[in-house]
C-alpha cells in the first residue's frame, strides 16, 4: 500500500471521526465571518466564535461538500452566523452560511444584563456625544464606541458620566455584541440609508 493511500486513508477517518462527534456531542452558538475567499479549487470563510468566554478563530471550506456544510449563500464580511461546534472539542467546528445573516434582534435574544463603565464621553455636535465604554465579561475584556443624544445617555449628563458605571445588555453567545453599539445614532442612520437603496 503507498503512502499517499495511508495517509488519504487516515485524513478520511479523521474526518469521519470528527463528524461523528460534532453530530453526537453538537451545539449551536453565534460566530462572525472575518474573511472569505470563493475560488474552484481551494476556497474559506474564516470566522470566531466564543465557547465559556473563550475566542476561537478558524475556518471552514467555502463549498458545501463531504462533510455537509450549510452553503445557502455566499458570507458576508463581519456579519453573524449560527456555528455548530464540539462541546468536547470546541476546535471541531462549522459555520452555517444561511440565506440571510443573523440580525439585531437574534443575537440579542437571549441577552445577559452587565455593567459597563464610561471611560470617557465627549459632545461631536449640540445635541451628540460619543461615549467610549469598557466592560467585562467572563474571560474577555471588550470596549467600543456609541453616538447617543444627549436627552437619553444612560448615565445623566456628560459632567457626571466619565468613570460612571452603566447598564448594558450583551449577546450570551458572542459577547462582542451590545445593544448601545448598535444603538449609536450614526451606525442607525448608517442602516437606514442602506436600507432606503435596496
């Protein structure tokens, strides 16, 4: 027997290994494609997840062969998607490319209610402020930035806002995702122009 037979033999069972496990022992989270290449020969989607507040970054082949992959469209670039994963090998993995990305309101579905801290606030117009926020969670440290009126900042007014704590609601799944990031008055205005030239 060659050798480019034993080790074609051994990838195969490998695979098969590691199918069996992923459909015996599967669950299903929240990942975020972070590159694609679409080619006839050797094509990916990278994407990560998180499993008990660990990042996993990996990739999946583009088509939809042996072991079935979910393929019902092309990805789309730093947009959500179910992943089934190996609850004992997390490593073990699959991104579901679906008809359409995971929206708004699916990935905070079953939101965790945490604190979040201002770590400094500044007005960008009359009736603005951008606040840059940090918070914790599980292993992960996460920080981000949102455009909110000055009539609704959770935290009073800009004087009594830096340093303060404030309630945030985070996506379970992928902690990355918060409700005032997608809340911020440009990245709003930024999804309806997009919506209006469909």
């Amino acid at each position: 027997m060659s050798l480019l037979v034993i080790v074609l033999i051994i990838g195969f069972y490998n695979s098969w290994k590691a199918e069996a496990s992923l459909s015996s022992k599967g669950k299903i989270t929240i990942g975020r494609v972070t590159d694609f290449k679409y080619s006839t020969r050797v094509g990916h989607i990278d994407f990560k997840f998180y499993v008990n507040g660990e990042l996993y970054d990996t990739s999946d082949p583009d088509d939809s062969g042996w072991p079935k992959y979910v393929r019902e469209a092309r990805a789309i670039r730093h947009k959500f998607y179910p992943v089934e994963y190996d609850s004992t090998n997390p490593n073990n993995s699959k991104i579901q490319i679906t008809k359409k990305p995971l929206g708004f309101n699916e990935l905070l579905k079953n939101g965790i209610k945490i604190k979040g801290k201002v770590e400094n606030i500044y007005p960008i117009s009359e009736s603005y402020a951008d606040l840059h926020i940090k918070y914790k969670y599980l292993r992960g440290n996460f920080k981000f930035r949102t455009r909110l009126h000055m009539d609704s900042l959770p935290c009073g007014f800009i004087d009594s806002c830096k340093q303060k704590e404030i309630g945030l609601i985070i996506s379970k799944d992928y902690p990355d995702v918060n409700n005032l990031y997608y809340l911020s008055y440009d990245r709003v205005s930024m999804k309806k122009a997009k919506e209006q030239k469909k």
